[in-house]
C-alpha cells in the first residue's frame, strides 16, 4: 500500500507497511500512480505521450525508472507487504507491565474551562485531594507492577495539582528515595493551568520535573473566552508572565505549551504563531472532543477550514526554520529513520496496560479520560488491578481491531487513534472517530513534508559548503 501526497513542491510517496518515504520527480510520481495497474509497455507509452518533448525524458529514463521502482519494490521499500496484520490477535497474550501512570492529585481545579472533561476538576464526583499515603502506595503499586523496565514516568494532573503542591513534593522525594534500590528511575511530569505557578514551584520544577505542560489556548480573547476563574475572569494576562518566566528558565525546552482549539477558533494555527511570537519554542494544540450539541463542538462543516490551517501552520513553520526562528509543533513531531517499535506503532500508548490513571481516592483507571465511568474502573492501588477482562479488552484495542483502519496510510502512525476519544464520540473503544481521522492523516502529511524539507535544506546546505 502507498501514499501519494504533493507538498510544497515535493512529491512524496509513502510506503505505509515498511515505513519508507520516497521524494521523487513528477515522472516517476506518476509512474508510482498506474504502477501497479497498468502493464509496463502501456505505463511507458503513456508517460511518454505526457513527457516526451521534455530534453530531460527519453525512453531510456522511464524504462530506467521503472526498473527502479521494481528493484524498490524487490527490497520491500515500495509496494510492500503487511507482515504483522496476521499476528495481530496475538496481542491478548502478550505479557505488559505497567510504566506510567496518571496521579490525579486533585479533583479539583481553581478555574472553570468551558470544555474540560472533568467538570470543574472532580470528573462528575466528589471533589478531593489525594492524600500522601496514597501517592505513596501508587508509586509503590507502579514499582512492582514494573516487571523489569527501568525508566517510570508519574504525571502529576488534575484538576489542578498545584492545589495539592505539598504532596506533590512529598511524592517526588519518596520516589527518588526508592530509585537506587529499586533500580529505577522515575521521569516527573507536571500539567498546569498556571494560576498557582510561583517561583518556588519553577525551582522545584526545573530540578525534578523530566517535563512541565503548561496549559494556553493562544490569543488572549481565544483563550480568555474558554478558560476563566471561578468568578468568570479570563486568566491570559495573570498566566502569560508566569509562562515566560517557566519556559525560559527551562533553556526553551522539556516543556509544551498546550491549548484546546474549539469552533470558535477554527483559525487555531495563528493560536499556535501567537504562542510562538510571544517567544514559546514547544508548542502543542488539540482539538476538542465534546458532545455534539455543545456550542464549542467541532463540526463537519469545520473540517475543510481546520484542514486548510494544519497547511497554513506547516507552510509557516517551514518559512520561520529557514530563517532561523522555528519551533516545535507535538503533532509534527515525526521520525522517519527510527521511531517507536512495530508493537508500539500498533498498540498505541498502552491505555489500560501499560499506562493507567490515579484517581485521589487509589481507584484505577484505563487513563485520565476514563475516570468516573464505573464501566471501566480497574481495581486500586491497594487491592491492584480486580478486573482483568477490561485489560484484555484494551490489548485487543489495537490499529488491526478497526476495519476502518484497514486502507488508511496514517494507521501506524495513530495505532487506531485514541480510545478514550473513540469512546465517548462512538460507544466503543474499539470504535473510530472518523472526524479526528481526518485531522490527524492531514498531519501527518505535513509532518513528513516537514521533515522531508529539512532533509533537503541540510543536503543542500552541505553541498553548498563543500563548493564553497
């Protein structure tokens, strides 16, 4: 299977199941086109009608190209085979230890965002903060649950978590008490609205948190329309100082920027280009995902617009890099000459497995998204994880499990995509979310362009210092 896309000048053609990306000229763009259903002497007569009062394209060249697109094809780089679909169902067997998880240390929040999933913080329950003793045994629970694996990740999420910053800090040095001897190393993550972000907090930060994800939704009436105090204030200005201050004593780096884009800001990429003119190198922002009835929904009729801005951004961001002041973008973020394993291309994050949520009171869930729905309550910290079958449901969840999935060029780049957001749009965590689909396949063709240009501008950077 092969995707075909032209970009910014570069025609690339991805071959989905070995993962290569070829760039090439509009002739053999074409030739890749009919390939597979036109016969060789049809294929060259054709494209000779099409190019042939070219100086730069005999008989000889496209019979030469087509040798190569077979000699591509021999070494499984082009037109490949899918080696994996058949082992697929083998997932259910697998053995997965636990490497993550999600200490929702507060249900609670001191602000009031129009599109949070979790109310006001407490995730349509009691509200609550998590008590010392059981973050503690959740560190512990995430140790033993860690087979052999060296490296834990623990984020620190809410609600808010800074409402229960004395914890948080206790938590932090226990977790660096039980490293040596357990031969681990935990990576500290912290997810806040700002509201609380103090001096203290960026020292203990920039010392012990691997990352910080700093939540802004871009301009100042964008973000001052969604996510307000409890007494209906926006927050841009009180939280702006605050973020510069983080971003810049982190050297510009281990953290992200992270804002929500809604159907009133369906222009979101200049969101991104304000966060990043107020001098923000790692940026990310997502679409919501809400019910369709909400006023801040996405909607169909959305979808040509958002589409049109991933372009605008990924054209943007392209122009700043070669002037010397890009950025980072989370969803253009894209390896091509390494990436996750073939397990993890398929499985995904591991929801449910191998990454679970924390709730204040030690109640386990699939992730942050699934806390409160009984459905698909786990077990505790205390007793571990009491139903298994909703772990084994989720190790089927896999980018095989969907029938939709089978023809998408993207799906081993998405791994079937989000559950949780498959959930709550379908009913099924084995369910699509054709509207997210959409985004995310326009992502990555832009983030493989990006990455494709930067290939290029290094290449011919390189060449030119050699002439020179």
């Amino acid at each position: 299977m092969i995707h075909q896309f032209i970009r910014n000048g570069y025609h690339i053609v991805l071959d989905v199941n070995s993962g290569s990306v070829h760039v090439v000229d509009e002739v053999a763009y074409d030739m890749i086109a009919k390939y597979e259903t036109t016969p060789k002497a049809q294929l060259i007569d054709e494209l000779f009608a099409k190019y042939g009062d070219r100086d730069d394209v005999t008989r000889a060249d496209l019979e030469e190209c087509y040798e190569d697109l077979e000699t591509l094809k021999a070494e499984g780089k082009l037109f490949s085979e899918d080696p994996f679909r058949a082992e697929t169902f083998q997932f259910k067997k697998r053995l997965t230890v636990l490497k993550a998880i999600c200490l929702h240390v507060a249900h609670d929040c001191n602000m009031t965002c129009k599109y949070c999933f979790a109310g006001e913080g407490e995730y349509c329950g009691d509200r609550g903060l998590m008590s010392y003793e059981v973050g503690k045994r959740a560190l512990d629970f995430l140790i033993e649950q860690s087979g052999t694996r060296k490296n834990l990740e623990v984020d620190f999420f809410g609600g808010e978590p800074l409402l229960d910053w004395d914890v948080v800090k206790k938590l932090v040095a226990y977790g660096r008490s039980r490293e040596a001897e357990c031969g681990k190393n935990f990576r500290f993550t912290l997810t806040t609205n700002g509201v609380l972000v103090n001096q203290e907090v960026i020292d203990f930060c920039n010392k012990e948190m691997s990352n910080v994800v700093l939540s802004l939704d871009g301009r100042k009436d964008v973000h001052d329309y969604m996510r307000q105090t409890k007494n209906h204030q926006g927050t841009y200005d009180f939280i702006l100082p605050k973020f510069k201050q983080f971003a810049d004593s982190r050297g510009q780096k281990d953290y992200y920027m992270r804002g929500t884009y809604t159907h009133y800001n369906t222009d979101f990429a200049s969101d991104v280009l304000h966060m990043a003119d107020e001098g923000f190198k790692e940026l990310s922002i997502e679409p919501v995902v809400a019910p369709p009835d909400a006023p801040y929904a996405l909607k169909a009729e959305d979808l040509p617009k958002l589409l049109s801005e991933y372009d605008r951004l990924a054209d943007e961001m392209l122009k700043r890099r070669r002037e010397g002041r890009g950025f980072t973008f989370y969803h253009y973020m894209i390896d091509l000459t390494g990436g996750p394993c073939i397990v993890k291309r398929i499985s995904g994050c591991g929801v449910g497995t191998e990454y679970m949520a924390v709730t204040p009171w030690g109640d386990l869930y699939p992730c942050h998204q699934f806390v409160g729905d009984e459905r698909y309550l786990l077990g505790n910290v205390f007793d571990g994880v009491t139903r298994p079958e909703i772990q084994d449901e989720f190790k089927l969840c896999n980018v095989y499990a969907h029938e939709e999935c089978k023809d998408c060029f993207a799906r081993l780049y998405c791994s079937g995509g989000c559950a949780a957001n498959a959930y709550h749009t379908t009913g099924s965590i084995n369910g699509v979310y054709e509207f997210g689909c959409e985004l995310h396949r326009r992502r990555i063709e832009n983030a493989i362009m990006l990455e494709v240009a930067r290939m290029d501008d290094e290449e011919r950077a390189a060449a030119a210092s050699q002439e020179s």
